[in-house]
C-alpha cells in the first residue's frame, strides 16, 4: 500500500511540474479586485525611450498568464489597464508567479524564480528603513531648506557640499544595505544592478573590481554584467594620478 502511495505522489508531483526550455519564461499573475481587463508587457526603450508594450493579454476570473522567450534576465514591468503605475520585475527564464495589488501597485508580490523572490525581499526591506528614515530626512530638509536655497542662488559651492555631505549620512542606512547587498547575494541579478549602478559613481569605483569578481559567472554574461567589465577595463587604461 504505501509504495502504491508512493507511486501516485510522484506521478502527481511529474504530472505538475511544468517543463520550460532554456529561456522560457511562464508568468502566471493574479489582479485582486479586478475580474476583467488587459495586462501589458512591457520593456524599457532604448536611447533613454519610456518603455514599450511587447506583450499584451486578457485578465480572466483576475487571473492572467503570459508565456514567452528571453535571452537573458532583465528589468521587465507590467501594466494593468487602467490603473496607476508599473510593476518592475525581472522576466527570465522559468515559472514567474505576481500578485497584483492594483490598489498600490508597489506593494505587489513577486514569487516563482530565485531573483524575483529576492527583489520582492529586497524591496520589502529598502521600504522599511525608508520608512523607518521618513522623520530624519523630513527634519533635515525643514532645517536645511532656507539654507541650500541660499547657496544655490550665490552659488556657494562649500556650503552646498556641507550639506549633501550631512544628508548622506542621513541616508547613510538605505545606502549601507543597497551597496552591501551584492557582496551577501551574488546570485541575485539585483546585485548586478546594482553593481552597474556603483561602476557609474566615482566614489565607489575602488570596490568595483572585487564586486564583479565576487558575483555568479551567470551574471557577467548579462549586459549590465558586461557594461561593468567595460567600466573596469576603461578605468584600468586611465593614466594613475600623481
């Protein structure tokens, strides 16, 4: 009796799992409160164009389901017919699964592939100490208000410094965890991310090399990977200065 049981759960278990080719992608998204409608996908332009509809299908029952084929991971977003703002996530290969919140579009909930579950843990912590810094930055800029107008309309350079070097340590939290993030997930495409981002910033030009060093071979491959090798190697070829 129990290797029969045995037998009907696997079969269950094979019957279920859903078998993609390499890229494939299957998004299966849910829409509470919405029976009906139409769900586009979409992807960023090129030359700095807002983003293009390459997808478009039928919300049934409030449920969707978008199948295709990608090359690689990237930042891809959703958009629900009729309501405000985009849902950003990250279309590659495999069974993607989104939850809607159509009423606040970025409390949606991204599951199904390891990076999309991490961008949703990473984006539920980034709000929290958002949040958490709503006050500080709030008393900063009622306290600095009067004072960087007044360096901006003289054009006083230290003062405005002063400043930005204060509100960075306001901002000190968000920052630690959003530059620290590649060096604990080096599987997530958002470290890639966000390693691309720090390559474009000279301030942290000097953590770069060991940044890209240290993520998943998988990730060089993807064009903000191989942007940040570009980056590296130009930064490489500039004279050392004396």
């Amino acid at each position: 009796m129990k290797k029969i049981l045995l037998l009907v759960a696997v079969a269950v278990v094979l019957f279920s799992c859903k078998k993609l080719g390499e890229g494939e992608y299957e998004i299966t998204g849910t829409v509470k409160g919405m029976k009906t409608g139409l769900v586009f996908l979409e992807k960023q332009g090129q030359m700095g164009m807002g983003p293009q509809a390459i997808d478009t299908v039928k919300i049934v029952d409030g449920k969707f389901e978008i199948k295709g084929k990608t090359a690689e991971p990237e930042i891809h977003f959703l958009q629900i017919d009729k309501v405000n703002g985009k849902i950003p996530f990250i279309l590659e290969g495999g069974e993607i699964a989104i939850t809607v919140d159509k009423d606040s579009v970025f409390k949606s909930k991204l599951a199904g592939t390891y990076s999309n579950e991490e961008f949703t843990k990473f984006n539920d912590e980034s709000t929290k100490i958002q949040k958490n810094l709503q006050k500080s930055v709030m008393a900063f800029q009622m306290k600095n208000m009067a004072v960087m107008n007044e360096a901006q309309k003289n054009n006083d350079t230290v003062t405005m410094n002063n400043l930005r070097n204060e509100y960075d340590l306001v901002q000190k939290p968000i920052t630690d965890y959003t530059f620290g993030y590649p060096k604990t997930h080096p599987k997530s495409f958002i470290s890639v991310l966000i390693i691309q981002m720090m390559s474009n910033n000279p301030k942290y030009t000097k953590d770069i090399d060991g940044l890209y060093n240290s993520i998943d071979e998988s990730l060089k491959k993807t064009k903000p990977g191989k942007a940040i090798k570009l980056n590296i190697d130009s930064l490489k070829k500039k004279p050392a200065v004396k």
